[in-house]
C-alpha cells in the first residue's frame, strides 16, 4: 500500500489543494532563522480542510541547530501531533553541507523530538544519503530522478527497491490537473494511518524500516575487482553503491596501493588475491612486480651495513642463515662485510 502525494514551497503560491490530486501535501515552513513561506499557512490550512495527509519541512541553512530548531518549531505551532515533521538537508545557502552532514541533522532532528515528541523525517538526495545510515530512528525522504521529463504519478519510480526510505521524491517536473506548472511528486510507502503514526507524538516507527542501505553481496575481494573495473564509479557515488561495505573494500583497495612489494607478495602466496585475471585486476599497478617476484625474475638483494650478521638478515628476511649462505657462496656464514649485497630470493 502506498499514498501520492507532492511537496510545496512558495514556487506553488496559490495553488488550490482542493483541485489538485494528492493523497499528501508537504509544505516548505521556514529556512534559517529568518524566512517563512508566505504561502504557508493559506496552503496549510486549505489541505487540510479538504482531508490531505500532512507535512511541514523547513530547509537548514546549516547554522546554529537549535536556533533554526525553535523558529522552525514557532512556526509550526499547534499544528505538532497532526502533521508529518521534517528537515531539507541541501547543498544550496547550506555551509555545513558536505562538512558535518550527518552530525549537524541528527542533532537537529534530536533536538526537534525532544521538544515535541515527534520524530521527524529527513529529506536528501540519495547521493548522500549514505552518510546518514546511522542517524538513528528518524524516517528518511530521499530525493531520486531518472530524468527531467514531465510525468504524472508513477506506480513504480525508478530505481525502487534498490533502497528503503519512507518517503520517495521522484520527480520535481511533476504534471498535475489544476495546477499550470511543474511540481514535486512524492511516493509514501505506507497507508494513512502509517502516516498519522510518523506525525503523532511518541511516533515509534522503527528505523529499520526507513534507513537507507546499500549491502552488496559477494567477498571482499569480488566488490574490489568491480571497483577496479569501474562498475561502482567515484566518489560519492562509489559510497552509495557500495553502502555499508564501503569502508570494508576502500580499505582492501588502499592496503593494496600503500603495503610493500614483499607484502603483497606473502599475501599473494596466501591466496588473498586470487588467481588469473582476479588477481591482475585487483592489483593493478603492482601486478607485474608482485608476480615477478613470485615468479623469482626480479632478485631482491640487501647491502650489508656495519654490525650485520647473516643470521640477523636471514631472520629479518624470514628464511634461515644456511639458504642465504648457500645462494650467495658464502663458504664462512660468519664472515660478510659492510656493502656486500646479499640475494634474499
């Protein structure tokens, strides 16, 4: 079961809520610490007279929390406990965008419950939606297009099912009977009487059932060779593709660029890498002199210092003071001096 709907701002003044179809209505409230849509309590007031489900969003200016926090909530008034309660987190007027997202919104939306009872949603992209998957028991409403085309309600948005949210802005060229303009369209995936739950106090919808999260399936060392490919992009939108096993393969892939020849060539030897093609992929660069070591086309010699003993070098090297002996044709194992270069492999 699901609810159409669409979201407002002051771009839509006017618009007449009892003529345009919509199981919802979410309207934009306030911004910073110092805007309010001057359309927002006609638009308020009108959906809810003709039976709408309803919301309220104001857009952070990323400044003080609990400032933007108290005149968002002055604005929203006595309407707590009968309307869906939100936060906009974007990149425009927003300096805290990209620097302290995640940090920022939940103690935003923290704050927000603990002076109303209600928890409230947050909106974003689903570029970014990846730095919130741990921001607690708050329904997200994630902002996703295919395209810029003009479109009507769809039942089955692009991209649905790749991940949960609770709400679903697909298309902001939206085409509507009884409005002559573009608009936002929303998919709630719930009933109404899943929405009264979100927008009443004590609301307990669990978290589990709107966090976003990609979990891509396979080892470790398969998600790093899609990487190397490229089948996974850059970025931000690596981090959405992968979901919670980004740190998980960023760090196989950066152990890989930062370790030693010697190794990688002991974790070759381990299988760590696989065989054939998996393991020239997933190596990259360091491939072709990893695997002539292995191969032994490429010696690896050490310049006795002052103090060295053979045994000392042989159990650096991990081999024994009579192998080292024996490849470099040293009759006296202890007689080795200062710039001689002893073969390891």
């Amino acid at each position: 079961m699901s609810l159409n709907g669409i979201d407002i701002a002051s771009y839509q003044s006017g618009i007449d809520l009892t003529k345009v179809p919509c199981d919802f209505v979410i309207i934009k409230a306030t911004e910073g610490t110092g805007y309010t849509n001057p359309d927002y309590e006609r638009a308020y007031a009108q959906a809810k007279q003709a039976g709408k489900c309803l919301g309220i969003y104001h857009y952070a200016n990323g400044g003080n929390i609990q400032a933007e926090a108290n005149y968002f909530l002055e604005k929203v008034g006595s309407r707590i406990g009968e309307t869906i309660l939100a936060l906009d987190w974007e990149g425009q007027n927003n300096p805290s965008f990209g620097s302290a997202d995640a940090s920022w919104c939940k103690a935003w939306l923290e704050y927000v419950y603990s002076k109303t009872g209600i928890r409230p949603m947050l909106y974003c992209s689903q570029s970014v939606a990846y730095k919130f998957s741990n921001i607690g028991n708050f329904g997200l409403w994630i902002a996703q297009y295919a395209d810029m085309n003009q479109t009507g309600y769809q039942n089955t948005p692009w991209n649905e099912g790749k991940y949960t949210c609770a709400i679903r802005q697909y298309s902001s060229c939206g085409q509507l009977p009884g409005w002559n303009g573009n608009l936002d369209l929303d998919k709630f995936y719930g009933t109404k009487e899943d929405w009264n739950k979100y927008a009443g106090k004590g609301n307990s919808v669990s978290g589990s059932s709107t966090v976003f999260i990609n979990s891509p399936s396979g080892s470790t060392l398969d998600l790093a060779v899609g990487v190397m490919q490229g089948r996974y992009g850059d970025g931000d939108k690596r981090r959405v593709a992968l979901g919670n096993r980004y740190i998980e393969v960023q760090n196989f892939i950066d152990h890989i660029f930062t370790s030693s020849d010697q190794t990688l060539v002991s974790e070759v030897k381990a299988g760590k890498y696989g065989n054939g093609d998996t393991r020239k992929i997933v190596l990259g660069n360091r491939y072709s002199t990893v695997q002539s070591i292995i191969n032994g086309s490429s010696a690896e010699y050490y310049t006795v210092k002052s103090g060295d003993t053979l045994s000392g070098i042989a159990s650096r090297y991990g081999t024994s003071c009579m192998k080292l002996a024996q490849k470099n044709g040293i009759s006296n194992p202890n007689l080795i001096y200062p710039g001689q270069k002893i073969r390891i492999n």
